[in-house]
C-alpha cells in the first residue's frame, strides 16, 4: 500500500459561536489531523458522518480528478464531537491531501470553500462553519461573516503570542441537542462578545461566549468549571463550539496550578498550545 498524497490540518477553539451574531471566531491549537490517499481502499470506521464521502463529492462538483481507486488513511489528535473541531480539520487536511496528490494548486480560500461545503453536505454543522475551517488552516484569530465565501469572509483578523497555555477539558459525549432557536434568547451576550472581538479583546470574548452558549445548552457545570478555573488564575474559560469541552486559557507559568485542581476534580484533560507557525 503505497500513500498518493499527504495533508494535514488542526483543531481550534472557540472564542465566537456564530450561530449567535452570524459572525464567528476561532482560534488554532496544536492538535493535528493527517490524512493520507493511498492506493488501496481503507475502511474509516471514525468517519461517522461520511464527510470524506462529501469531501470527494465536493471534489468531483469542482471539476478536479479522483483515483480510480484509492482509500483514505487517518490519523489525528483532535478528540471527535466535543466541539474542538474536528470535522473542519478532517475536510481541510482531506482535500489538502487531494491537492497534494494532483497538484491541482488550490489556494486557502478555495480549500475552505469547499471544506465548509462538504461539511454542510454531510450534515456536520449547524452555522457552516467557515470560522472554524479558517482556524484550522491558519494562525492567529479571525472575526469571519458565515454568509461570505472565504476570499471576503474576515472582518478583522490578529495574530496571538506564545506566552500562553491551553488546558481543554472534555467532557464525553455531548448530550443535548443544540437548538438554533435557542441562540436568539441570548443574543445581548453573543452581540457584545463579537464587540469585544472587534476590539482585539479575545479572551474577554471567549468568556462572555463561553457563557451564553452554556445557557443555550444549559450547562452549570460548565459555568461551574470557568469559574473555578478563573479564580484560580485562567485569564479565560469556555464552552468550545457547542461543547462539551471546555477551553481554558492561562499564561504557561500557571498551568500546573489549574492542571492539578482541575485532576483532583477527576476532570480528563488535554493540554496544548495556541497554533503560532504552520
């Protein structure tokens, strides 16, 4: 068995859920999706909602070529359905492999437009998530309109330093269902997140999203578990996506700290940074 073409992509983090103002940010961390095309078929037991099936249907609508035969191989860090992104990681890293193989020279806004299209075919996302699949490909933070294709998507763009750590804590599977609707009754919060975001004040928004999507969702442990990680020195603390998992930003010198409260709790985490280089 012999790999055609490699891409890779990572997960991220929410600092704006879009499905609140219709503008959404998130933010790259280092957990890496690779996919690799080889000439043999691969079951993909992982692939519960046959996006890499979109992907390639996407692909195809494109006009661009596919194997005759082929299979997908991957591999990935990224937790799947606790809202870390993992499905906007999937469809890049998938159709960066494609492009690789083909050496067709698709550019971002090309691989994005078409990762957030595969994943609307395949049922995966409720807001399209063009933010989510812009974090995936690139660094720093982007405030996207998830009405534009992604050549006039960014409403203001920055870059973040390397001076901080990132504890996430999942939290299994998630058990609600997420209802659109209920993003309208807190739209103050999401309104004044997407301010803050404007302002270049992204932990700040991280943490006033975190909490209007735990009152959509209902969660007080989440809201429990912000507080508890903030008063113990985080400078932010999330919902990610819709959840479950929960973000925790602090600066690299208070980690172990929160890591240790958060393990005496019993809470499995993952620790990781801010993507800064690609």
């Amino acid at each position: 068995m012999n790999s055609l073409g490699t891409g890779e992509s990572n997960g991220a983090i929410s600092i704006l859920h879009a499905l609140g103002t219709g503008k959404g940010c998130s933010i790259g961390i280092e957990l890496c999706t690779k996919v690799e095309i080889m000439d043999e078929k691969i079951i993909n037991s992982q692939d519960k909602h046959g996006l890499l099936e979109s992907v390639i249907s996407c692909w195809k609508d494109a006009g661009l070529p596919v194997p005759n035969r082929f299979g997908w191989k991957v591999s990935t860090d990224i937790p799947i359905g606790q809202g870390l992104k993992s499905s906007s990681a999937l469809a890049c890293a998938a159709l960066k492999a494609l492009n690789s193989t083909f050496m067709t020279n698709l550019d971002d806004f090309q691989i994005i437009d078409l990762a957030v299209e595969a994943q609307i075919r395949a049922n995966c996302t409720i807001s399209g998530s063009i933010d989510d699949t812009w974090a995936s490909i690139s660094t720093g933070w982007k405030l996207i309109d998830s009405s534009k294709k992604a050549s006039n998507s960014i409403f203001v763009q920055g870059d973040i330093e390397d001076v901080f750590s990132i504890i996430i804590c999942t939290r299994g599977a998630r058990n609600v269902t997420i209802k659109s609707l209920l993003f309208q009754d807190y739209q103050s919060l999401f309104k004044k997140s997407s301010l803050m975001v404007e302002r270049g004040e992204i932990f700040e928004a991280m943490t006033t999203n975190g909490v209007a999507v735990a009152g959509v969702t209902n969660d007080h442990d989440a809201i429990r578990i912000c507080n508890l990680a903030i008063i113990n020195g985080a400078i932010s603390a999330g919902i990610s996506g819709s959840g479950p998992a929960i973000a925790i930003i602090c600066y690299n010198e208070d980690i172990e700290k929160i890591e240790k409260i958060l393990l005496s709790e019993k809470r499995e985490i993952i620790k990781t940074k801010f993507l800064t280089k690609l």
